[in-house]
C-alpha cells in the first residue's frame, strides 16, 4: 500500500513538473518526450535508492528540476539535466549513454554537475589537497562552458539544504559551510537573490539556530505594525500611482532573519534599531515601450521610475543617503532598480524599489533570464551579458597549471562579492574595475605593455603612484618608462586577477633569465665550502629558505637576496646568532601567552585548561579554544583537526566555514562538558559619544553590577567619538548577552559589538 502512494506521489510531482514547464513556454512534442524520457531513466535507475530520510531517492531529482523551472525560470534542457544529475555518479548508467540518448550539451552539463570519482583523483595528498576544491573547480570551469552547470547546482544546493534535517550534525555542518563559502556568493553574483535569501536563512538556521529562532520569533511579532502600514503607507501610494495612470504592481516583503541578524551584527544594533525591516516594490508595466529599440526602451524606463521616485518623495520625507541608483550604473550581474527609504506616517523606515517588468524579471531571475532569452529569441542578435563577460575572465586563471585547487577557488571567490567601478581613460572611454582597484590595475586592464612599465599615473590631472586607489568616476592617464619592470612587490598593489596573472607571469621570466647566473654561483659556494653540488642539497636551501622552485631559489641567489653568510648557517658552516632559552615557569614573562579558557578552582588560582570540551574524536588529541573566534560556553562550536590539535571553533566563525568547506575530513563533532566551571577571555568593542563618566560608567557594569573580571580595557577619544575595546572573562555566552544589552543601554553609546 505504501509503495502505490508513493507512486501516485512521484507521478503527482512529475506532473507538476510538467505543469511549471509548459507555464514557462509552450511545450513541444518533442521536449516532452525528453523530459519523459529523463524522468523514466531517473526513476529506474534510483529504484532501489532512498534518501536519508526514507523518502524514495527520485522524489530529489524531480525536485531539483522542479525549482530549476519554477524558481530559476529555466527550461526543457535545465529539467531534463535536472533529472539526470545523479544518474552518473550514483548508478551504472553512463556518460555515453547520455550523450547518445540526449546529446552533447545535455551530457557535458551532467557530468559538470557530477563530482569527481575520489579514486580517480591523481594528486599529492598533502596539507594543502583538497577533493573539495578539486571539484569546485572542475564545476566552475564546466560553468565557464555552459552557465546551466551552477544554476543546476545551485538548485540541487538548495533542495539539499530544504532537506538537510536527516543528517548528521557534522554532515549538518559541513554542508552548510560549503554553501556559506561558495554556493551563496556565487547566487549573489548570479543575480539569483530570491535562492541566496533562503540559502542565508537555512545556513543559519543549522550554524546559529538559537539565534535564528530568536529574530524569527521577533519578526513575527511584527505582523501587526506590517498591517498599519498597508493602510497608512500602501494604500495612499496606490492611489497616487492610479491617479497619474500608472500600470502597476505592488508587493511588500520583511527583511529576512539572516539579513536582520547580519545587521544587528555588523552595526552593532538592537532588533527594534533595524530601520529598514520592511521594503515595498513598484514594479512599472510600460506597454509604450513596445517596438522600441533597446536605448529608447531603457531612456523611458529610467524617466518613469524617476516620475514615480518624485512623486513618493513629496508624499514622504526621504532619507537622502540611502539612496540607491542602480537604473543608470546597473550591479555587475545586470540588476537594476532605484531604491529609496522613506520616513512613513507611523515612524518607521521603509525601503521602496522601484523597477519595471523587465528589470523585475532580471532581479528575480538574475543571469538565467539573460540566457532565457537568448534560447527563445535564437535568431535574434543579444548582447553578450556582464555575466558572460565574467565567464570569459576566470577561464584563464582557473586553467591556470601552476595553481593548485584550493588557491584558484579562493581567488575566484574573492571576486565574487566585488563592487565595481568606473574610471575614464583620456579619451574618455569607460573601463569598468572592481573597487579598490588601483592605477595598476587600471593600466594591466588597458594593455600588458602599458602595465609592465607602468610608473604611476595622473588621475584628474593630479600625478599619483601605482598604488594609488582609484574611485569612480576618476580620469587616469598612465605614465610609463621602458626601465621599470614587474617585481614580486606590485602583487601588493593590485585588485584584479588579470593584473596579477600578468605580474606573475612576468617575475616568473625574469626568474628563468637568472637560472643559469644563480646556479653558477651556488656551485661555486659548495666548491668553495668543499661541498659536492646534489639535488639533496639544494633541496635543503629550498627548504631553509621556504623557496616554491629551483627558479625562485637560483633567482634569489643571483640578486643577492640569498647571501653566502646565509647559506653558511643553512649547512652550519658558521655560527647563528645566540637564542634565549626559558624555563618553563618563566617563559610566559616573555611572552603574549593569550589565555583562552582558564579554570577556576577554590583557592582563587588559574590553571590553562582543555576540560570544557568533549569530541567525538576516536584520537586522544588535545582540544584547544580557536584565538580566531574565542568561544565561550553556551556558543555552538566544532572541532576542526590541526596541526595535531583539536581547535574549536564557533559553527559561524569564517576559518571554521572554509576549513569545513575545503577539508570535510578534518571536522570533529564538539560539544560543551556540563558543569565545569570556567571563565572564557574574550573582547567587546564599544563606540560611544565622548562624555565625562563614560569609562566609569562602562567599568561599573562589568565590575560592580555583573562582577566580571577584566584583562584590559583601551578606549581613545578624537572629535567628540569615543571608540575602546575591552578584555574580559565571562561564563557564558548568557552572561555576555547580557554585558552587551546593558552597556548599550548607557547614555550616548552608538555600538557594542563582540570581537
């Protein structure tokens, strides 16, 4: 009986499937019978498969494809890889297989979205290996050929994360990481902002649940101030959008829990100090635009979203730097939309977006609605978009030989979040930067020979150096002499990977141009110090000198920056300088020793301490508090293995989630040891309005009112703004909260954040 409702549910999903298919655009008969096709072959080959959770394993491929078509906007291609993704890494049924059932651009999309067999991997396992970011890369590059491989793995993320309840914490855990370390931004740089929001949000419900609960709770208790605003904010706005004529649509929405809590984080506020929870959208229908090119289209479209900005702005007083104008300089994945916050009638800030259909379908649908298009419109010319763009610059970097995965993916992610700028050449053409980009990078992004002799710059006729930071809207000219050339050096000076890629490059050859001269040298020391030249021995200077290759070592030597006296002390053929040596006892005189957790005990004395902690580990390995986060005790921590050590981290702390993102082996399941009494060092940063008694005041609720102890306390004044940082021991994350809320209560302070 179970097996006929499970049936009936699967042929209920793939009817829905189909549903949201044909919603999209009218189906063929041919696209539906490979979309049946795929579903049959899906079905059969997880016929024996269940998910962690009991549920048949198909049930998970139809609802990858279901979100591909109904969230993304995607089409027949998109569901019928969607139903396929699994197939090759999980069954018997082949690559080739595909390919000759359902083409090329079906089977190459598959197998990027297919992890690589560990046992094929053919790489040193060493510290620095990772078969995490192995295939990451091998996914970003099979993206590079074909966008769909990271919107489907952006959905198959996502069913995942909806359904991640049945695993293991540290499965739990690990997961989440690697979609907070990758899969998030990239969602963010897709334009996929509706799936990134509900990422953020289940993230956090599995690495700070305490805290997710908390704001939710706090969110919903806001529904009735929600409801006075549609009838004194909504309403009137609706009736001034009819009497001018405008085609319309409105809808409202509150900030999401991750968004509130990173603000309340990042600003150091309150829940009720969160200004802008609510947000309202104009989404303009201009059927006038119909027929018109492309710039006409886009002229009306900015002149009416400025109308309807002019005309809310006189109903309500604006907030003047929050403006937000992404109509004229649109966000490098193509997002457009005005926003503005407005003061409404019962004292509240309200963020309004104001956008028309197509800006709407680009902002909800991101790049994939670019891609869309194209496939609808294939006659059609299209412009290639910022996305594509993109595409094109990584290519080279991450087929770059030289750079193992894990470096390629951290510069890759790097660019991710990137804010762009624009800066003017003297003829006034546009070249479009990222910020902090600097006048070398401006001048790699124009040519590799203007960046190779690059001296330094004039930007807005006024001479500049090479690191000078460039910000929008600058003029620059470069100046440039066939004397200078690249040096490890200028890596400090630049933004983008294309102007390192160049510099690298560059030192690269010129460290080839000295092998020969450097290697001479080397030989004529040993000979000199009657030592036979071998590879063991220059292995060992690479080693003592933390060289990469034989070319930086030679390198080094022909230049000088390796001296004969520092090769005598690698082979210990002259004296090194003397060393202190301590007693145990004394040798934290001498040192910034940064005690962690400290146990106390009866007699009033200290002792350093490892017992809060119990791990899972099958090792007896110590367990040490991170100095990266300094958890206390009530934080949700994990134990990540390094250097033979357990260090604990809190889930949420940034070297946790790449750690777990990049090395899954290496997590620890760690929990808190009830009934230990223990006083934990950590910092709180305070920014206050300078008044006299503040530090008085500030002491007095640490010292007197909560009897905690404090290691140190700094505070410095300038212009009125006092800004401190205090050390001190707590108890608990309990007793932290608490310090946080009163000292925020005191008279003129701004911000109070936990280091």
């Amino acid at each position: 009986m179970k097996e006929e409702s499970e049936d009936a549910l699967v042929l209920q999903k793939y009817d829905e499937l189909i549903a949201a298919c044909r919603a999209n655009h009218p189906l063929t008969e041919e696209e539906e019978k490979q979309i049946f096709s795929a579903f049959n072959i899906a079905r059969t080959e997880h016929a024996d498969t269940r998910r962690k959770s009991g549920e048949l394993y198909i049930f998970h491929p139809l609802a990858v494809a279901l979100i591909a078509v109904k969230e993304v906007g995607l089409g027949t291609i998109a569901a019928v890889c969607a139903l396929l993704h699994d197939v090759v890494e999980d069954t018997d049924f082949t690559l080739d297989s595909i390919r000759a059932i359902f083409g090329d651009r079906v089977a190459k999309i598959v197998d990027g979205v297919t992890k690589i067999d560990k046992a094929s991997m053919i790489a040193e396992q060493n510290e620095d290996f990772s078969s995490q970011a192995e295939n990451y890369r091998k996914i970003l590059l099979a993206m590079c050929d074909d966008a769909y491989v990271i919107f489907l793995k952006l959905c198959d993320r996502l069913h995942n994360m909806r359904t991640l309840g049945s695993m293991k914490d540290t499965k739990k855990l690990a997961i989440s990481s690697e979609t907070q370390y990758l899969y998030i931004p990239l969602a963010h740089r897709l334009g996929l902002y509706g799936i990134k929001t509900e990422l953020d949000d289940l993230v956090m419900q599995y690495t700070n649940p305490d805290k997710y609960a908390e704001i939710a709770q706090k969110i919903r208790k806001t529904i009735g101030t929600e409801r006075k605003l549609k009838t004194c904010f909504t309403a009137p706005i609706r009736d001034m959008l009819d009497e001018n004529g405008f085609h319309y649509t409105i809808k409202t929405r509150v900030k999401s829990v991750y968004s509130c809590w990173k603000k309340m984080q990042n600003k150091g506020v309150s829940f009720d100090e969160i200004f802008d929870l609510y947000a309202m959208r104009i989404i303009l229908d201009l059927p006038q635009i119909q027929g018109l090119s492309e710039t006409e289209a886009h002229k009306i479209e900015a002149e009416e979203c400025f109308r309807v900005y002019t005309l809310i702005t006189n109903m309500f007083p604006p907030q003047p730097s929050r403006l937000r104008d992404w109509i004229r300089t649109p966000k490098n994945n193509g997002y457009e939309s005005l926003h503005i916050t407005v003061m409404s009638p019962i004292g509240r800030w309200v963020e309004v977006q104001i956008r028309t259909t197509r800006m709407d379908r680009i902002a909800e649908k991101g790049m994939a609605a670019h891609f869309l298009y194209k496939e609808s419109h294939p006659d059609e010319p299209v412009k290639q978009s910022p996305v594509e763009e993109w595409l094109q610059q990584i290519r080279t970097s991450l087929e770059n030989p030289n750079k193992n995965a894990l470096d390629l993916v951290e510069e890759f992610k790097e660019n991710l979040y990137t804010k762009e700028i624009y800066i003017f050449t003297p003829k006034g053409e546009t070249i479009k930067l990222p910020s902090r980009s600097t006048v070398l990078d401006f001048a790699y992004a124009i040519h590799t020979e203007l960046g190779d002799h690059c001296i330094g710059a004039k930007v807005n006729a006024r001479v500049v150096p090479i690191g000078y930071r460039l910000h929008s809207g600058e003029q620059v000219q470069i100046l440039t002499s066939q004397k200078t050339n690249p040096t490890e050096d200028w890596l400090q000076e630049v933004q983008t990977s294309r102007a390192k890629e160049h510099i690298k490059d560059s030192v690269r050859n010129q460290k080839k141009n000295h092998r020969e001269d450097g290697e001479q040298k080397l030989r004529a020391f040993l000979k000199k110090s009657k030592l036979r030249f071998s590879n063991d021995r220059v292995a060992r200077l690479k080693l003592y000198f933390n060289s990469d290759s034989d070319i930086d070592l030679y390198y080094r030597i022909s230049t000088g920056l390796i001296t004969e006296e520092a090769m005598n002390q690698c082979f210990h053929l002259s004296s090194q300088a003397p060393e202190f040596l301590f007693l145990n006892k004394d040798q934290s005189l001498f040192q910034n020793n940064s005690e962690t957790g400290i146990k106390e005990k009866d007699s009033g004395g200290k002792i350093h301490t490892t017992s809060a902690f119990l791990t899972d580990s099958d090792e007896i390995l110590e367990a040490q508090p991170a100095q990266c986060c300094k958890p206390i005790q009530g934080d949700r921590v994990i134990g990540i293995v390094t250097d033979g050590k357990i260090m604990v981290h809190r889930t949420n702390c940034p070297n946790a989630i790449h750690e777990m993102s990049t090395h899954e082996d290496r997590i620890v399941r760690t929990r808190w040891r009830p009934g230990e009494k223990i006083a934990f060092l950590t910092g709180v940063k305070i920014t206050a309005i300078d008044r006299k008694g503040l530090l008085q005041d500030i002491t007095r609720i640490i010292s007197d009112e909560m009897d905690l102890n404090m290691r140190a306390i700094t505070i410095e004044a300038s212009e009125g703004v006092g800004r401190g940082l205090i050390m001190l021991y707590v108890h608990n994350l309990s007793d932290l909260d608490t310090l946080l809320e009163r000292l925020r209560a005191l008279e003129g302070v701004e911000q109070v954040l936990r280091v």
